[in-house]
C-alpha cells in the first residue's frame, strides 16, 4: 500500500482541494448575490429569509466539505514551505453588512489570488516539478575572482 503523501495522491487530493474551493468561492459568490437582493427581508437578529434557504444550505454545504479537506491542505502548505490561504478563508463571515453599508465582497480578490497561488504552486509541488535553484546554488565548487568578473560583463 502506498505511504500517506505518495505523490500520486496528494496530486489527485489537491484536484479534489481546486474542486472543493471553486464549489466554496461559488457558494459565498452565491449566497452574496442572494443577499443583496433579498436583505430586507431577512428578519431581527440575523434570520435566514425563506428566499436566503437554499443559498445558505449550499454555502454550508460547500463549506464544510473544504473544511474536511483543510487540515491536509495545510500539512502540504507546510511540507513544501507555502503560507496556508485556508484557515482564512474558512473562517470567512457572512452577512455582517448591508449592502449599501459595504461593497467589498466577503472574500477579497486577494484572498482568492493567494489560494489560487497556492494551488497552483500544490500542483506542482504534488506533480513532481520542482522548483529551478538560482544559479549561484547550483555550481557546487567556488568560483575565482577572474571567472566571477567574466561571469559579470558577459
């Protein structure tokens, strides 16, 4: 059987991870929408509307499944030294404001950027490519002061 971070699959689990994340930035995109089209309706103390329902059930949904996957999306953070985008983005609240209040949406194009970074860069982590050492860390032996000069101008 195979060891636990076999390449093969922390490539399939980081495909299931991009899966997982796009269903969530589509939830909250979702769920914003809804919001912002039905936030007067939505009763005291922060009541789910009857038109908020179906939308809220699939942002919790979409949200629990990337949670279940986190905690093994941050251990391959931390083993190939990339910074962990998902306890952020798990923790992402809803409905804080109205909409006229604010029009940022609750996950930022940044935040999106860095977990796409991130996958990205799982990806080829996961896939077997590694990254292209400077050159100065390639050449094991040191070099004169006459080849550095050289190396310099040309």
């Amino acid at each position: 059987m195979a060891a636990p971070d076999h390449p093969g699959r922390d490539a399939e689990f980081v495909t299931e991870l991009r899966a997982a994340t796009a269903g969530y930035l589509a939830a909250v995109d979702g769920w914003e929408a809804a919001h912002r089209k039905y936030y007067r309706l939505a009763g005291p103390a922060g009541r789910i509307s009857g038109d908020l329902e179906e939308p809220q059930r699939a942002y919790l949904a979409s949200r629990k499944r990337l949670a279940d996957l986190t905690p093994r999306a941050r251990g391959l953070c931390f083993k190939h030294g990339l910074r962990d985008p998902w306890t952020g983005l798990i923790r992402t609240s809803l409905g804080q404001y109205a909409p006229q209040d604010r029009d940022e949406p609750a996950i930022s194009r940044a935040e999106r950027q860095q977990v796409n970074e991130c996958l990205i860069l799982l990806a080829e982590a996961c896939a077997g490519f590694a990254r292209e050492a400077p050159a100065e860390s390639r050449e094991a032996e040191p070099r004169s002061w006459l080849r550095r000069v050289w190396r310099f101008f040309y």
